[in-house]
C-alpha cells in the first residue's frame, strides 16, 4: 500500500532523500533526526489543518514517523518520498478524524485554535524550493472562486466525497464535481508552467 | 464520449478520493482492466493533489514530539542492535561444540557400559541360578545323608524293634522293617517287582484296636530296592499289632482295597 502512490520524473523527490532513506534502512537514528527535521513541519502542518486539534495531531505525526522508522524497508526508493511521506499523513490524519463522533468534532471545531504557527520553513538545501512550490500552490489556488477553492479543500482536508461537497456548500453535485478536476488541472498547468 | 475519456474526468477527482461509491468502484475496474494510460495519469494525479498539503497553514511541532519520538527510535534501534548481537552470539562457541562431543562420548560410553552391565547382570543371573542348583543338590544331598544317618542310627540303636514282612506270595521277597520309639519306622526292600501301572505300595500301621492306619506310599527303583521312612508314626509302638503293605492306587488309599501283599507282626 505505501508504495502504490505517486511519481513524476524530476519532481521534488531530491537525493538527499534518498541518501537518508539508504541510510534509515540501516536504522541510522541520526538519518531519522535529518529526515525529521527536513520534513516534519510540513507533515505536522497538514495534520494539524486536518485535525484542528494540536495533541491529537502530535499522535498522528509521531505514528507516521515512526511506521517510517519502523517499515522503512517497505518504501520503494525509485517513487519520490515527500509525496508518499505526505499522503501517508494524510491518509493517517483522515483515518482519525472519522473516528471522532461528529458531535465531538464540532465542539473542538468551536474550542480549538491553531497552536504554534511557523514563521518560516527550515534553512536547508531544498527549503527554498519547497517553500516556492508552497507558494505557488497557495498563489495557484487562492485564485480559485472562493467555491471552488472551498470544494477543494473539503475534499483534501475534510476528506469529504463529490456528494458530500454538493451537500455541505449546497450545489450541484455536477458543479462540483467540474469544480475539483478543474481546480486541480489549473494547479497542474501553474505548477508547470513555473517549474 | 468514449468509456475511456469518461474515466479520464474521474483520475484526479479518484487520486484526491473524492469520488463516489460508484464512480470509484467503476474506475478501479477500468484500472483493473488494465488501462496504462489511466494508471500513468493516476500516478501523477496523486503526485499533484500531494500538493495541496502546502495549503496547510505552516506549523511546527512541539520539542516534546522530537524528544518523545527521538527516544522511541534511539531505543528501538539499541534493542534491534542487541537482538543482532545476540543473533551473532547464536554461533555455536567451541565449548558447546566440545560439551557436544563430550556428551556423545558419554553416551557411547554409557551405552557400552549398559550392556556390559546388562551382559554382567547375565553372568550373576547364571551365576546365582548355578549357585541355586548347587544349594538345592547339597541340600538333598545333605537330606539325603541325614535320612541315611537316620536309618542308621535306626537299624544299629539298640531300643529300635525288627519287624520281618514275609511276602504272601512265596515268590516274592521278604522286606525287613526297623521301629524306633523315637526315630521312626524304616522299611527296606530288595528285588521287588513294581506294582502295576499308576499303582504304588502303601505301608499300614494296624493297631491292637480299630482299623489299619494309611501310612506311606513308595515305588521300588529300578533295580526293585527301597527304603521308605516313616518320622512320625501315627500309632505308637506298643500300641500297634503289625505291619502291612498293600498295592494301592497312585496317591495311596485312606483304607486297603486289596489284600496284603506282606504283613509282620510287631513283637
């Protein structure tokens, strides 16, 4: 399952990566702290947006870290890590925000606040291109109709389907369904045309 | 539209798991049916919608998460180093090997050492049973030198009686018996045929009042010779008439059933 994900040739998966992932695979604990300070903000910050809760979001990331400590030799490291790294997040994130009762959900909803927001993304090597993909995938699809932008993220962030949407912002199911594979085709041509 | 362009609007929607029930059952079999196309543009879908992750609002763990995490590994790696070294360890170290070779050692020897004791065990057996043999042959021995000392010392004590038993028959031998009042009666005989098949002769002790008294029974030998012993008499001296011996039947009789083949009186 982890491996069935992810490809693009020349993508942000950088060998410095997969120097770390070699050397995880010998259980190098020092490989883990680089990769862990390479990635963790981003991974935190997906969780965290999809949780709204910061421990429960700690419990994910840590459990995320550690199926990568632990089952490292079943990443393929011919795929780009950072994308399989990220919907291993996500997917995880996902799983746990359905346990919770919807009830429960909204109360936190109502209670939580984003904890600990980071000023800037870490000075290594590759931080200045992930920080400008970052903002261009911002840039991309803030400019999106609010709708759309919204259709969007309940999908990737609330995990919701194409009728679920339909329901919670009220439209057509076919209006939205339009909406996501156009906002993500427009993500894809931006990111290109950048890049 | 063909069937494939209508799965084509489906890949991204699929990739950022949005898609229906339906929808996503019926795309997973386009990709079942093996459609490259689609699974090329799957592939990148998904590489695209991990993108989205940088809509997060940026965040940062805590330390504590670090520290907790960091700990968790160093000491997970500590134990898998352990369980490694320990796995070497499992190389079997020349002092079991040489426990090994001494054990089997031991056991050829101790398997040897059973048989020989078992082969030792066979020889006592022998040994004993011989020993047995012997202890019962001098114990007859010995019985049989003591019943001899007993006949002695009863045909030469001088407080012994002599009884002669003339035969009914005229061709047949007389027998002689001797009666100590405190050994016993002893009988001899010689040249005397053998009684008849599963027959044996059977000594009487007639009393001066009442019936015959059954005493012993005998065979003569070979050679026709016996001496029967009697230790205990069942009637005393004085108090008995004569002396018969009959042909009984084998296990003798509690009375004659045939007449006398000899009879002597006791004087």
């Amino acid at each position: 399952m982890f491996l069935a994900v992810f490809s693009p040739k020349g993508s942000d998966d950088v060998s410095p990566d997969a120097t770390l992932l070699h050397r995880l695979l010998r259980k190098d604990v020092s490989a883990f702290e680089e990769i862990y300070e390479r990635h963790s903000r981003i991974v935190y910050s997906l969780v965290l947006r999809i949780l709204r809760q910061g421990s429960t979001a700690e419990e994910v990331v840590q459990d995320v870290f550690l199926q990568l400590w632990r089952n490292s030799a079943q990443y393929d490291a011919k795929r780009p890590f950072m994308p399989w790294l990220l919907t291993l997040a996500r997917n995880r994130a996902l799983d746990q925000l359905r346990l919770k009762s919807e009830r429960q959900r909204r109360r936190e909803e109502q209670t939580e606040v984003f904890p600990q927001i980071a000023a800037a993304a870490p000075e290594y090597e590759q931080a200045l291109d992930e920080k400008r993909r970052a903002e261009r995938v911002r840039t991309l699809i803030t400019s999106l109709p609010s709708a759309q932008k919204k259709a969007i993220e309940l999908a990737y962030f609330e995990g919701l389907s194409h009728s679920e949407i339909a329901a919670a912002l009220n439209e057509p199911l076919g209006t939205v369904k339009s909406w996501i594979r156009n906002g993500l085709l427009r993500l894809k041509d931006g990111l290109k045309a950048r890049s | 539209m063909s069937n494939h362009d209508q799965f084509r609007e489906l890949i991204e929607s699929y990739a950022l798991g949005a898609l229906d029930a339906q929808e996503r059952s019926a795309f997973e079999a386009h990709l079942a049916g093996g459609c490259a196309e689609c699974a090329k543009a799957l592939e990148e879908a998904r590489w695209l919608v991990s993108q989205l992750a940088y809509l997060a609002p940026n965040a940062e763990p805590s330390d504590i998460l670090k520290g907790r995490l960091l700990q968790t590994v160093r000491a997970e790696a500590a134990s898998d180093s352990s369980l490694a070294s320990a796995s070497r360890g499992t190389a079997v170290p020349w002092w079991l090997w040489a426990g090994v070779a001494a054990l089997l050692v031991f056991s050829v020897y101790s398997a040897w050492n059973t048989r020989r004791l078992q082969e030792g065990i066979s020889d006592l057996q022998r040994q004993a049973e011989a020993q047995r043999k012997e202890r019962a042959k001098l114990e007859q021995e010995l019985l049989t030198t003591k019943r001899q000392a007993q006949e002695a010392m009863i045909w030469s004590d001088p407080k012994s009686v002599k009884i002669k038993l003339p035969a009914k028959d005229p061709t047949m031998p007389a027998l002689e018996a001797m009666w100590h009042p405190e050994m016993g009666i002893c009988v001899k005989g010689w040249k005397v045929p053998s009684p008849g098949e599963k027959r044996v002769l059977q000594l009487w002790l007639i009393p001066k009042a009442g019936k015959p008294m059954p005493s012993m029974t005998f065979w003569p030998d070979a050679d026709g010779t016996f001496t029967a012993m009697v230790d205990h008499p069942p009637v005393g001296l004085v108090d008995t008439q004569a002396l018969a011996i009959t042909e009984e039947p084998m296990g003798g009789s509690a009375q004659p059933t045939s007449a006398p083949m000899w009879l002597g009186g006791v004087s």
